[in-house]
C-alpha cells in the first residue's frame, strides 16, 4: 500500500492549519510559505506561521536590529 500515490493536490485544498503566532485557522495552500520545493505538496512541506505573520516578524526584526545606523568609521 503506497500511500504517495493516495495523498494528491485535490485532498490539500481544503486543509487548513492554525499559525503558531495569530492561531488563526488558514487555508494551508494560500495562506502558507512553502518551505521545502523538493518535497512537493505535501503538508510538512508549508510552515507554521501564517504569511502575514511572517511579513510582519521580519520587519520588526529588521527594524530593530539595524546596526549600521550606530556604526562609525574607526579612528585609526
């Protein structure tokens, strides 16, 4: 019994997952970053975060951790 060949693209339509941040129930295909191409379609291949919450992750990230805005040229 080979279960790849049971599991396809019309079955993940209607999945949802709820992201580990909003714990909002999302669409899995829609609302979710593919993480591994190689892996197909598959549900362990989409992340855990939901795409808004990963957009607004990385720029409060990268908002606070700007280190060029301190750095000076050293006097040697």
């Amino acid at each position: 019994m080979d279960l790849n060949k049971q599991i396809e693209l019309e079955h993940l339509l209607f999945v949802e997952r709820q992201c580990r941040s909003c714990k909002k129930f999302k669409n899995l295909l829609s609302d979710f970053y593919l993480t591994r191409k190689n892996r197909g379609s598959y549900p362990s291949a989409y992340s855990y975060e939901c795409k808004d919450c990963t957009i607004q992750r990385i720029t409060v990230n990268r908002l606070e951790n700007k280190i060029f805005d301190k750095w000076e040229y050293p006097d040697w």
